[in-house]
C-alpha cells in the first residue's frame, strides 16, 4: 500500500495526472472478502465464508476470526452478539500464534470481572517496544505492535516467567490477575530499590513486587507516602512500596511503605522517609514465604501499630501474643 501511495505521489508531482481528483485507487482487499485492509479487524479470512462489515467472520462470537465449536457452544448458550473482552484463551501472548495475520494476542479486562484480564485476539498497534502507549478507554486496547503490551504508558515486551525469555538486564514479571495465562508477564528492568540511581529511567521509580520476589520500574503516584491505601504496583511515592498489611490482626488492604537498607550499609535509612519513630525491617522476615526477597531490603514500619501486646517484640516475631500488660518477655515475645 504504501509503494502504491508512493508512485500516485512522483505520477501527480510529474504533471501526469492534472486531474487527479477523477482518479480512483482500488483499495488494498488482501482476503478477498468484500471488506478493505484499513477497515478489516481479521484480514486473512477464508474464501467464501460470510464476514459483517468489520471483515469478521459472522458468528464469531468470541472475536478470534474464526468460526468454530467453541463459538457454536456460545451460540447454544444463547449468544446472539460479540462476546466483547472474553475470549477463549487459544493464542499464545508470548509466541504471538493463533491470531490472524493483522491482530495480536494481548490482554483484555475479563468481562465478568474486570480486575482481571483475559487472552485473546484483538487488531495489532504499531508502537514499538520503549515507546509511549495509550489504551483505548471503552475497550482497555492498547496501540502496541505484536508481541507487546502497554505498561505505566510504555510498551514492553510480553514474556514467560519460567523461563525467563527477557533479554539480559531484564526480568519477567508476571501480569496479576491474568487468569487463562499463567506464567506470562511483561520484560522488567531488573532495578535496585535501595541505589541512586536505581536502574530506572527519569521519571520512573523502583518498586518492590513481594509476591513476586523480584522489582519493577514504573511512574509513580507521588501522593502515596508511608501509611496510604494503595492497591497498584506504582500506587505510591518514588522510594516507597505497596507492599505493607494495614493490620496484622485483620489485614484488609495494602498500604505505602518506604524502603529502607536493612543491612544497614549507607542505603536508605527511615529517617529519610516517615521519620525517627519507625522501624526498619527486613521485609523476608515480614514475609518469610517469600525469601526470595534480598535480606538488605527493608520497610518502615511504626513500633506502636505492629506491637499489639506492647511488650517491645514486633507483632510478626511475637511467639507469645497477648503477653499481659509489664511481663518481662525474651526475644521472641514470651513471658520469661
């Protein structure tokens, strides 16, 4: 097409074609199907199946452009329109198979529950890898080429945690809430949270994934400080984490916490964040299932909200919770 549009540009630039505006160019119809390439969301349909005027195929209920028992099974079920973000789960996000030759397999906000996303096929984007991205409101699509997805803005590369298929520098780090791919995330920065600088680039921020046992740069939320709600990776302040239980006793969220050098060795120190009265502590002791976690990575947390017997032993190290109120105590929180 865009040879074509080419030679119309030197033919009208050389005086040929004076009257160009009664010159008509065939559009490019690559299937076959009745529908032009710039408008046809499954190019490479078939001959002679039926498609709407989109280019799909009619009764292709679960938007993969094709018709097939799965979509018959819907059809029974009493669909009589798209099904809309859904899917099947039949491509592959990494491998970038089971899509038409002019869609992606990528990820979309479930249907049933849009907190979490599906696999499916959707119409391919051109932003390259590193490059801004938008998604679109009504849909959740983003504007990335195959084989990436739209991270805080930016398109980066889908991948398979185990193995890891990021190039090195780089790590995989699962999507949350993907629930028919399990494994797949997108290419990370390997950043070190307690370093500046941190890996990152400007306006980006090193968080901690605790459940993941790994790190992440993405744009913070600036307004994110010690002690607030937060519910995102980036949904705090540059040198903080959502990673801390509001409550130990009857957790219900998470909220910020700063990142601190547990070790001690010149890094981040909580007086450089929420101040003299909080604790730095390792956050592997914290969490012990995951270990994965460095020992030297650390949050701030205040002695009086995580000491529920006051007998001077964290809640989480406390062997012996509830110690009446002036027993002396050991070091793991039990009356001596």
């Amino acid at each position: 097409m865009q040879a074509r549009r080419s030679m119309m540009t030197l033919i009208l630039a050389a005086g040929l074609l004076p009257f160009a505006a009664a010159v008509s160019v065939r559009a490019a119809d690559q299937d076959g199907d009745g529908v032009d390439d710039a408008s046809d969301e499954c190019c490479g349909t078939p001959a002679g199946v039926a498609v709407d005027a989109n280019g799909r195929p009619v009764g292709d209920f679960d938007l993969d452009c094709d018709t097939d028992l799965i979509d018959y099974e819907l059809f029974q079920r009493g669909y009589t329109g798209s099904l809309g973000p859904g899917g099947d789960g039949s491509c592959d996000p990494v491998a970038q198979t089971g899509c038409s030759p002019c869609e992606k397999c990528t990820f979309v906000p479930d249907v049933n529950n849009p907190t979490d996303t599906r696999t499916l096929c959707r119409p391919v984007g051109s932003r390259q890898v590193g490059y801004s991205c938008t998604k679109d409101p009504a849909t959740a699509l983003d504007d990335c080429a195959a084989g990436l997805f739209c991270v805080s803005n930016v398109c980066e590369e889908i991948c398979s945690t185990e193995p890891d298929s990021c190039p090195s520098g780089y790590q995989c780090a699962a999507l949350p809430g993907l629930v028919d791919s399990p494994g797949v995330g997108t290419c990370q920065v390997v950043c070190d949270p307690l370093s500046d600088p941190s890996g990152c680039s400007e306006n980006e921020a090193c968080f901690i994934l605790v459940f993941e046992e790994t790190s992440m740069c993405a744009t913070p939320d600036e307004s994110g400080t010690q002690g607030v709600a937060c519910q995102f990776i980036n949904g705090c302040a540059s040198g903080y984490s959502c990673i801390l239980l509001d409550s130990w006793v009857n957790p219900t969220g998470l909220v910020c916490a700063f990142i601190c050098d547990a070790s001690q060795s010149g890094g981040p120190t909580c007086l450089q964040g929420p101040g003299p009265s909080f604790t730095c502590v390792q956050i592997n002791e914290f969490y012990s299932d995951y270990p994965g976690i460095p020992d030297a990575y650390g949050m701030c947390l205040h002695p009086a909200a995580w000491d529920e017997d006051d007998d001077g032993v964290l809640d989480f190290e406390d062997w012996c919770p509830g110690t009446p109120p002036a027993t002396p105590v050991d070091a793991h929180g039990c009356p001596i």
